[in-house]
C-alpha cells in the first residue's frame, strides 16, 4: 500500500459540479459539512489553478511552512495529484481524534487509480476551521 503525508510533515473544470453533490454526515456528533465544504472550495480552486484561493483554505500553520500559495500549489501539484485533479470525490466519515477532527474522503485520481483521503482540521483564533493536513493513501477496491 502507497502512502504519501499530504501538508502534516511538519503536517479540473468538471470537479465544480461533482464537488458541490457530496452529503454531509454528522459522525461523533460533528457537523462535517462545514469540513466538506471546505474541501470542496479547495478542490474547486485546485481544478481552477486558484493558487490564492486554495492556500486560503490552509491552516495558519500550514501557511507558516509553505511561505505562499505558490509553494504550496507546487507541493500538491508534484506529490498529491489525487486530490490536485480528482475525478471523483465521495465524502466518507467524520471523527473526532485527539488531534482534531478529521474528514475522510475517497477519491479517483486523474489516472483512474482510487484514493483515501484523510484531512485533519484545526481552529483558528477567529473561530473558523482550516485544513491542517491530508494524509492520502492508495486504496485497493474502494471506489469514489
């Protein structure tokens, strides 16, 4: 099984319609649509080349590592072209760790390969939630 650690080291057009379908489920008593939401705004910006966009949706301490949008776009367009250019996207569970909360996403990569996904969350001093990392594993049998 290939893994990648997607943003946690330290942490295109047709995706529009497909991202804003996804259900949202409360799992460990978590509203994870406002987690889906904002995976489906990054993957929009993704698919748009939205370098802006897409870092705005990154936790500050994630922008701390990557210095700007354009580094992080770079990141994720050489390591994590399931997720940079996914085909399909289906949200899985929510679950509060003791890291945080994470949301699970299965996704068929650009190449027709499927994908787990797992994004982590943290909070902001302002409240609001922002990806704190993504951890992508190659799925064997799980279908987006």
């Amino acid at each position: 099984m290939a893994k990648a650690h997607f943003w946690k080291s330290a942490t295109t057009a047709a995706l529009g319609a497909l991202l804003l379908s996804g259900a949202a489920r409360a799992d460990d008593g978590l509203d994870s649509s406002a987690f889906q939401t904002i995976i489906k705004k990054q993957m929009s910006a993704f698919a748009t080349e939205n370098a802006e966009a897409a870092y705005a949706f990154a936790a500050n301490s994630l922008k701390r590592k990557f210095q700007n949008p354009e580094f992080f776009m770079e990141m994720v367009r050489q390591g994590y072209q399931p997720v940079y250019k996914a085909r399909d996207v289906t949200f899985g569970r929510s679950k509060m760790t003791k890291y945080g909360p994470t949301q699970e996403v299965f996704v068929t990569g650009p190449k027709g390969k499927d994908w787990i996904a797992l994004y982590s969350f943290e909070q902001q001093d302002d409240g609001s939630w922002r990806i704190s990392g993504c951890y992508l594993t190659k799925s064997e049998g799980i279908s987006a």
